[in-house]
C-alpha cells in the first residue's frame, strides 16, 4: 500500500503500476466528487424551493439524460472510491492471505449488487 503524499514518493512506493493508478485515482475522483456532489446538493436543496422538492419533481428532472449520467457519475465514483479505500482497510488489518481473499470477495460482491441495484434504479425512471 502506497502512503505517499506526493507522486513523486509514490512512484517510488509503488509496488506495482495498478497501485500508482490507483493512488491517484484516489486524488481525482475525490475532487471530482467534491464538485459533484457540491453541484448535486446545489441543485437539489438550494436551486429548488422547499414547495418544489416533490417525488414529480425529481422524476421530471431525472427524465433528462443528463440527470441521469450526472447521479450515475456521482454513484458510480462514489463507489469506487470508497471500495479502493475499504481494500486498502482490510489489507491493513485482515492479516492471512485467505482471509482477505474471503472478506473482498463477499466485500465486492455486495459492492457490485449494490451498484448494479443503483444503476437499475436510477435507468429505470422514465
């Protein structure tokens, strides 16, 4: 695992290249969800008066394609991020090699249910 704050340590740190790219995907998704998700509450409790906030207009507004990419962005980098921030967790603590191979698969199996779960959801509104 890469403890590095600056790209320069983890390219030295990195064990592997898959560990570098995630490393700094860590950086940019968690900026990008910052202005995501800023945006999303914006647009959701601010923009919006409070007589407004109905189920209808949230269906109309997810009727949008565009809506729908933008939540779908939101869920699908919220998960990957706090996923990688999880495995970097049980790397830690879980210490036997079939140990972890048991908590990240039932891990990423509930991950990828749930996921799967919130893209059928947020599609499936006309």
């Amino acid at each position: 695992m890469i403890r590095a704050k600056a790209l320069t340590d983890a390219r030295a740190q990195a064990s592997s290249n898959n560990e570098l790219t995630w490393w700094i995907f860590m950086r940019i998704s968690g900026l990008l969800l910052m202005f995501l998700v800023l945006g999303h509450v914006y647009m959701t409790f601010v923009a919006v008066s409070e007589s407004d906030a109905t189920y209808d207009a949230v269906v109309s507004k997810l009727a949008n394609p565009a809506w729908k990419f933008y939540d779908w962005l939101i869920l699908v980098l919220a998960m990957m991020h706090g996923v990688n921030g999880a495995r970097y967790s049980i790397e830690d603590y879980v210490r036997t090699r079939p140990g972890r191979f048991w908590v990240k698969g039932v891990f990423f199996t509930v991950v990828g249910i749930i996921l799967v779960l919130g893209t059928v959801g947020l599609f499936s509104i006309r």
